[in-house]
C-alpha cells in the first residue's frame, strides 16, 4: 500500500509512511518473517516452557500433518494480510483466535500460567511484528485523543464519534466483552462442557478448575480478549461511520460552496482512511458527481423514496416482527441495519472473528492437544465463537444507543 493512499483533510496527523516494497513481495516475505521468528522465540524458551507444551503436544509423525499445520499457520498469516489488517488488528485478532487455546491447556491440562502466556506472545509477536514492518498503521489505531484536535464541527451523521475518545466509555466496553465471555464459558462449564471435554478430549488431566469457574475468577483472566474485542470489532466499526459522514459533509460543502446563496459552514475533517478498500469507497462515492442528469435524477429520486420509507415513524399497529425487535433494542434509527457502513464493517469483523477465528480455533486443538478428537475441538472453539457473536451484538447496540 503506498503512501498516497491516504487521503489528508484538514488538521488532521500525516499518514504513516508505507512499506516502499513491491507489493506482489509482502506477503511472501511476511510469511517467512512471522515462521522464522516463531521459531526463534520457541527455541529461546524451549528450556523453561518446551517439557510442559511437548507432553501434551500431539505427535506430528507424518510429513502431511507437519504441512498441515504449517499450511494453516500461512492461511492465517494470509487472511489477516488481504483483510488489510494493521498491527493492532493483527494482534486483537490473533489474541480472540489463540488465547483460547492457551486457556484450554492452563485449565484442564494443568500447563503452567508461564507456560500458556509466553506461547500466547510468541504468537502475538511472531504474527503482528512482520505486519507493522510491512504496513502502516490504521488511522483509527492511531487518532489524537482529544476530539478537539481531530474536528472543529460537529458532523451530523457521525454514529457517536465521542466513543472514540471517551476512555471511561472505552473501559466499560472492555469489560462488557470480558463479561459477555466469562459469562458463556460459566454458562458451559456449567452445562455441556465438562461431559463434552471428556467424552472427546483422551488426555485430559484434570477438571478441578472448571468447576471451580466463576465470573469473578474469569473475569480478570479474559480482560485481554475484552481489550482485543474492543480494539477488532469496535473501534473500526465506529471510525467506519465517522468517515462515511466526513465523506458527506465534504461532499455537501462542495456543493455549498458552489452555490453563492448557502450560509453553511465549513467543515474540518480528520483524516480519511489509508485503507485501500476505503479508499476505493470514497473514491466511488466522489464519481456520482459526473452522473448524466437525466440518470442522475431518476437516482436522486429513489433515494429520496428509500429516504422516505427509512424516516417513517414506529407504528406497532402495522410494524413487522423485526421491526419491532430493532424498536426494543434501540436500533430504529435511519443509519442501523446492513446500509450503515458501522453496522457492515462491524459484520465482517464479526465473521472474521467469530467464524475464521472459530475455524483456527479448532483447527489448532485438534492438530496439536494429544487425544483431542474433531468434534470436542469444535464444541470448544463454538463456545468462544458465540461469545463473540454476542459481544458483537453488545457493540452494535452500544454503538447506536449511547
């Protein structure tokens, strides 16, 4: 991604300088940084941690379950490269997908707390030190605090731009993820986990602390993934709104300042996004400018419909089911639902974290925990994916209600 990427409006901070690279050579030598530094780190700890993590490690006798294992490492490199994840992305994504694993092995292996978080780190370290090498961190990764130094005005169609600044705020929403998570594993631990564990697990060593498992003993454990929640899912899902209503209060001050008679305001904006993907957004939404008139009006004419049947009041009498289910949940506002570009962003995320993120999960325990069968490592994996749908749920109501 090259530096002119970035779009600068405004007093907002320069883009970060990117990778001078050619581009078809980054993800190749991203993939050869992250195993070679992997592989390093495993070899400094192998004294201290390497007994604990071999005697519950699944023998990897055949070369095809070597390349396996070796080939999903570089599908997991690979999935967050061409979803344009930066550093901070990359390490929030990586902490939802492998600190479940970690947590699998300290509570029902009796692997040391040592041991399951220097193997969290190396894989922090060994996926997300190649990307910040290779790519420049996301704007939202990187605003000023202070919403004073970001806009002079305040812009209409922002979904709450203050959750990007409020810390109070940003801490509650940390916990409400961690929350959300100890709460579904309380609720497993309390139902179908222990029964499942045994029945598909062959080498487990103990459940003493699964019954000894309760929120407040979880709660503090899980406060990473409620960071790395906050930062993967939220965070973009906000700053992705905050950009759609700088991209239209640019577009309607163009056109204020084309008519003579319009008192509007000028407005500064921050900085629009480095990603190519959003920047291709823009970019689209700059071109309906040179639009046919005769097409250009049939066009503004079905929007002010749709604007219209958007806008119109909650009616019980004559509301569908979901209607009526986004009215209680506090979503009946013209921006929710899939068209908000929050909403979308929050989605794929969602996806990516709940469903790829699941998928790695499983995939991991079953080729690398002794006596793990498929299906136990999918009951595992489902448990920590619905917690971050619901979470997911959690922040798309946050979001438009706060």
């Amino acid at each position: 991604m090259a530096q002119e990427d970035a779009v600068t409006v405004g007093n907002a901070p320069a883009p970060l300088p990117a990778s001078k690279l050619p581009a078809p050579t980054r993800f190749p030598l991203l993939t050869v940084l992250s195993l070679a530094l992997s592989t390093l780190l495993f070899s400094f700890v192998a004294d201290s941690t390497g007994v604990e993590l071999a005697s519950i490690s699944r023998s990897l006798n055949e070369p095809w379950q070597a390349g396996v294992v070796l080939g999903w490492k570089v599908i997991e490199l690979g999935v967050a490269w061409y979803l344009n994840y930066d550093d901070i992305d990359t390490v929030s994504f990586t902490t939802l997908s492998h600190l479940p694993f970690c947590y699998l092995l300290w509570s029902f292996y009796s692997v040391s707390l040592r041991a399951t978080t220097t193997l969290l780190l190396i894989d922090i370290v060994s996926t997300a030190l190649p990307v910040t090498l290779l790519r420049p961190r996301a704007l939202e990764h990187r605003q000023p605090r202070s919403p004073a130094t970001t806009t002079t005005t305040t812009l209409p169609d922002a979904a709450n731009p203050h959750l990007l600044h409020d810390r109070f705020l940003q801490a509650l929403n940390v916990v409400l993820a961690a929350a959300t998570y100890s709460a579904a594993l309380v609720l497993a631990h309390r139902t179908f986990l222990p029964t499942t564990l045994i029945l598909h697990f062959d080498a487990l060593r103990s459940l003493d602390r699964a019954h000894a498992t309760g929120m407040r003993s979880l709660l503090p454990f899980l406060l990473p993934v409620g960071f790395a929640a906050h930062a993967f899912l939220f965070l973009p899902s906000i700053a992705a709104a905050r950009e759609s209503a700088e991209i239209a209060s640019i577009n309607n001050g163009d056109n204020s300042s084309s008519n003579p008679d319009s008192d509007a305001a000028p407005i500064t904006t921050t900085t629009l996004s480095t990603r190519p993907e959003r920047r291709k957004q823009q970019t689209a939404e700059e071109k309906p400018r040179a639009r046919p008139k005769a097409k250009a009006a049939d066009e503004d004419e079905n929007e002010d419909e749709d604007t219209r049947t958007t806008l119109l009041p909650f009616d019980p009498a004559t509301a569908s089911l979901a209607d009526t289910l986004r009215w209680n949940l506090g979503l009946w506002r013209p921006e929710a639902g899939l068209r908000s570009p929050r909403i979308r962003v929050l989605a794929a995320r969602t996806a990516a974290a709940a469903g790829f993120g699941g998928l790695s999960l499983a995939v991991r325990v079953w080729s690398a925990v002794e006596g793990a069968d498929l299906a136990g490592a999918s009951a595992w994996a489902g448990v920590w994916s619905g917690a971050g749908l619901v979470t997911a749920g959690w922040y798309a109501w946050v979001g438009d209600v706060v």
